[in-house]
C-alpha cells in the first residue's frame, strides 16, 4: 500500500548559475518584426497590394475592360471569382486592376504634399518675415475642409488620374507645412543649432545639415497617414463622380458603378471595399508603428 | 471677457477674408479652361463664350474679386448655372437635412467615444482598452461610404430595424425625424468617433498619472467620480480641440453620407452640382461650410476659457 521513496523518487533541481545569462536579444529580421509587429503586418499587407497591383497584367482571368451583358451582375463562381458588374464585367480583374490606381494616387500624393510642404514649412520656420505671411494663408487653407476643397477643384478641371493627384495634393499641403514649421521652431531652440551657428555654419548648410535631417521622423509618420487619406479621399471623390474617369477601373468607380444596385446585389460593392479598406489599414499600421519606433516615449499612447 | 470676445471674433476677419479670396482664385488657379470644363464636351463656342461671361472670367482678376466680395458681404452667392436660381436660395432649401444630421451625429459621436476614451485610458492594456483602439482604427481604415451600406444592410435590409433611406423633416414629429438619421448619423460619425476617442484616451493617460488623481483616490473619492469630474476636467481641453478640428471630416463625410441615405441636404446639392458641372453652387456651398467651421473652432476657442479659467488671451 504504502511505498517507500526510493532514491529514484527524488528529483534534484538543476544547479542554476547564481546569475542567469540574458536571453538573446532578438536580432536580425525577424526580431525587428517580433518588436514591431504594427510595422511587420501593416508593410506584410502594403507589399501583397502593390504586387496584386504590378503583377495585374499576370493575375487578371477575364479582361477587366471587357463587357459581357448577358452575363451582368452575376454573383461570385469559378468563372468570375468576384461576380460580374452591371456591365457584364469582371470584378475580381477590375479590382486587381484597381490596386493600381489606390496605391499610385496614395504614393504621389504623399511624396507630393511632403516635398511642397516640407519646402514651406522650412521657409515659414527659417525666415522670419515670411512665417506670418505664410502661417495665414495655411490658416485659410485648413479652414477649407479638405474634401470640399478637392471638390472644388474637380469642378474646375476634367477628370483624370493626375488632377485628382492634384487636387488632394493642394488639399493636404497645409497639414504638412504646420507640422514642419512646428518641428524647424523647436530645431532652432536646440544648443547644438546654436553652436553651429557660432561656428559659423551659413544657412543653406544649417537647414540640409542640421534642421532637414530631423523634420524626417515626423515627416515620414505624416506622410503614412497623408497616403491613408488620399486613398480614402481619391474613392470618395469617385464614388460621389468628382475623380477618376469612370473608364478606368478603380475601386473608387467599381463602388460608384455598384451604388444603384447595393441593396440587390452588394457584391459589386463588397469586393473593391474590402480591398481599399485593407489597403488603408495596412497604411495606419505602418503609420502607427512608425510613430511608436521612432518616439518611443509616445509609444501605446496614442 | 467681452473685450477678449469682441478681439477672438475681429481676428477671424483676416482668415475669412483669405479663405473667400482662395476659393474664388480657384477659377482662375485650376489648369486648363474652366469655362470650357464647365461648358462641357458638346458645348457650342457660344455656350463657352456665355458661361465665361457668367463668371466674369473675361474681366480683371481684381476688379471681378471685388465685385464678388461685395454681393458674398450682402449675402449674394451667384446664381446657378444649371437652374438659374440664386445659390443662397437653394443653400436655403437644403439645409435643415444637414444640420439636423451634424447636429445628431456630433451628440452622438462625443457621447459614445468619450466614455469610450476615458475608460480605454482607465484599464489601459486590458482587453477593454485594445477593443476600442481597434475600433478607432478600423474607423479610420473604412471610407465612410462603406460603413454606410454596411449598417444600411444589416440593419435596415436584413434585420429591418431601421427605414434604409431618406428624411423625414422634423415638423413632421421627432420620432420619424430622429428614426432616419440613426445609421446615416453613426455612419458619419465613425471616423469622428475614432478621431475623438483615441485623443481622449491619450489626454486622461496622462492626466491619471498626476499626484492630484492619487490625492483624490486616497480620499475615497470614487472610481467613476475621479474619471469624469477629476480626470476628465483637466484632460478636456485636447478633446474640445478635435471636437472643433474634426468638424471638418463631418462636413466632408456629410456629402458622401447624403448621397448614400439619400438625404436631400447641402451633400446631395454639392453632389449633383458636380455631376453639372455648376460651379457657383459648389463655390457657394464651399464658401458657407468653411465659414461655419471658422466660427465653431472660433466658438471652441472660447470654450477653452470655460473650461480652465487660467486661459487668458
């Protein structure tokens, strides 16, 4: 009933050194994906997109401009992965198509509005005379909502991939002007701007040495969320018949197209929202993760 | 008091000014001929030469901006070009839709993300606490047009709570009013929700960690007492600047959202004014929105001396 411990019954614990080494830092690409895993995943997903949208050529089943009126408005099959639109076409190839059009309009724009604001921003933060000249007609300018002010400029011009590139671009310049000019104010407080100037350092090597170097952190955090919004901004503007001519498959005019028949058949609008919603929180993650890596005293505030 | 009010309101003066100036430099910015753009492809010569006309585009860029200026002062916004009525009417005729869903989406957005906000900040890192950022993230990934037809269909199509489109005026009883502006008011005020409850959380995180907070606990102050008299007092002021700052997204999505609910207010105007081409009723509808949401920053501006008594400008 009762047994004896034998010696075998008794387990020793491991003699443990009396510091314990520290575990391997994680090093290398995985390690940065594992410490920043909002990075990891929202450039995981921004890569997909821009390869579904360079490899259109190669992944499109039914050409994307193609109309087939017996086959409208069909819901999803084998044939057509995405269903067909009310023109017959296919969706799942006018969405890979559309891809494109999102992401070229979300890049340009957020490389256009970084240069000429960050051109501006240096101006109203440097020169003196200037910045009050300048800081109200920002003023003015933001007090136009952006999509309004796209709107407007729509209005005036003939629809195409590169006025709406335009337009949002003029719309989101004054954001990025505020930000730099807010970033060049605080530079010119710091000790080290200071002994550069005593050393003699002249401006042009004062802004490209000193002060433009360290805009880049804000600015490449706002030019993420610039991208995110020009993406949702340019389908707004198609959706509502003020962007892209409606000959050229974006997810913003696949929507538009679908919008008579949403209650019928919500798959015409399903597909291209799912993308573009991916698309632009694969933008906000990067976005997010960016902000968090780069201040880390921020980090899981916002 | 009044003196600060009276120099707050004369300093919009400038800004007013610049934004009436840009919006009518526009004709004159936008590549390529706007007359002709607006004309549209199957317009004669003479069509063109009279839409030019109409804009003044034939006259000094100067002379035709004062002209502008003055009727704009006597509230004269120009005339449509696609029915020949005076825009400042139409802008009229449409406009009880669009206050009414600002006005429901804006209670609505503050009263669900603040408390959202304030207890994210509360169990910060709990699972209560990513929920809601998850949200305001999703908020800020889906167009407003998608979260449209999404609650649309589930709620009005599927389970048939809701009427799916249109607008009851609220003479007609506050009920049908109200019943309709639900889900194109949560629409809207998705992105603004987002936008709300992420600057609220941040703001209290930082206002939890201050000694007077832990004073007050020590106390015996209670939990929901510390959160939204202590805390979320001196965590406002962050929050009534986005309140103000956001409004802007509100005017933006209220186009997309009309046009979605079919709600015949300033968006729908907008809207078909674009499919026309009529730029004075765009120009008009641009003009009005920006000046609004000049006043309402100016109104938070005030706001903030309310709130804390040492702001003095």
């Amino acid at each position: 009933m009762t047994r004896l411990l034998t010696e075998k019954d008794v387990v020793v614990a491991r003699q443990l050194p009396d510091v314990l080494p520290a575990r391997a830092p994680l090093t290398g690409f995985i390690g940065y994906c594992r410490r920043n895993p909002a990075i990891a995943v929202g450039a995981g997903l921004l890569l997909l997109m821009l390869f579904l949208a360079l490899a259109a050529p190669l992944l499109w089943t039914v050409d994307p401009t193609a109309l087939a009126p017996a086959k409208r408005t069909r819901v999803p099959s084998a044939d057509y992965w995405f269903g067909t639109d009310q023109l017959g076409r296919d969706i799942y190839s006018r969405v890979i198509y559309g891809a494109r059009v999102s992401l070229l309009v979300g890049f340009s724009v957020a490389v256009l509005a970084s240069i000429a604001g960050l051109a501006i921003g240096l101006v109203s933060g440097m020169v003196r005379w200037a910045d009050s000249l300048i800081m109200r007609i920002i003023d003015g300018m933001m007090s136009i909502p952006p999509i309004l002010l796209a709107v407007a400029l729509m209005a005036l011009t003939r629809g195409s991939v590169q006025n709406v590139i335009i337009a949002i671009t003029v719309a989101e310049i004054p954001r990025v002007a505020r930000l730099v000019r807010g970033v060049v104010l605080t530079l010119r407080e710091q000790p080290y701007v200071d002994a550069a100037i005593a050393a003699g350092t002249k401006t042009p090597r004062l802004i490209f040495r000193h002060i433009l170097p360290n805009t880049m952190a804000p600015m490449s955090v706002q030019a993420t969320y610039i991208c995110a919004s020009a993406m949702i901004v340019e389908a707004i503007l198609s959706f509502i018949g003020a962007g892209i001519p409606p000959s050229v498959p974006s997810w913003g005019n696949i929507m538009a197209e679908g919008r008579t028949l949403w209650q019928v058949k919500p798959h015409i609008i399903l597909f291209p929202a799912i993308f573009l919603s991916i698309t632009v929180l694969a933008v906000n993650l990067l976005g997010d993760g960016l902000r968090d890596s780069l201040d880390p005293r921020m980090a899981k505030r916002l | 008091m009044f003196a600060f009010i009276v120099r707050r309101i004369i300093a919009t003066i400038p800004v007013m000014a610049f934004v009436a100036l840009f919006v009518f430099s526009l004709l004159y910015i936008a590549p390529g001929d706007p007359a002709a753009v607006i004309a549209g492809d199957q317009a004669t010569p003479q069509d063109v030469e009279r839409i030019r006309q109409g804009l003044g585009l034939d006259r000094p860029f100067l002379i035709r901006f004062g002209e502008w200026l003055f009727n704009v002062l006597r509230g004269d916004l120009g005339i449509s070009i696609f029915t020949s009525l005076p825009v400042t009417q139409l802008i009229k005729q449409r406009i009880e839709p669009t206050v009414s869903l600002m006005a429901v989406t804006l209670v609505l957005a503050i009263g669900i993300a603040v408390p959202m906000g304030v207890i994210a900040a509360w169990k910060a890192g709990s699972w209560i606490d990513r929920l809601a950022m998850a949200v305001s993230v999703t908020g800020f990934s889906v167009p407003v047009f998608v979260v449209g037809y999404l609650l649309a269909y589930i709620f009005a199509l599927q389970l048939d709570w809701l009427p799916v489109q249109g607008y009851t005026p609220l003479s007609q009883g506050v009920w049908p009013w109200f019943e309709n502006l639900i889900l194109p008011a949560i629409t809207l005020g998705f992105v603004y929700i987002a936008l709300i409850a992420r600057i609220t959380r941040a703001s209290m995180l930082e206002v939890l960690q201050q000694d007077y907070i832990r004073t007050a606990r020590s106390k015996g102050v209670s939990q929901p007492s510390i959160l939204f008299v202590h805390a979320l007092k001196n965590a406002a002021i962050p929050i009534v600047t986005v309140i103000g700052i956001g409004i802007a997204l509100l005017i933006g999505g209220a186009v997309v959202t009309e046009s979605v609910f079919a709600i015949p207010g300033l968006g729908r105007l907008t809207v078909d004014a674009i499919l026309r081409r009529d730029y004075p009723v765009i120009q008009g509808v641009v003009l009005m929105f920006s000046f609004v949401y000049v006043l309402i920053n100016l109104l938070v501006d005030l706001i903030y001396t309310l709130i804390d008594p040492r702001i003095r400008y």
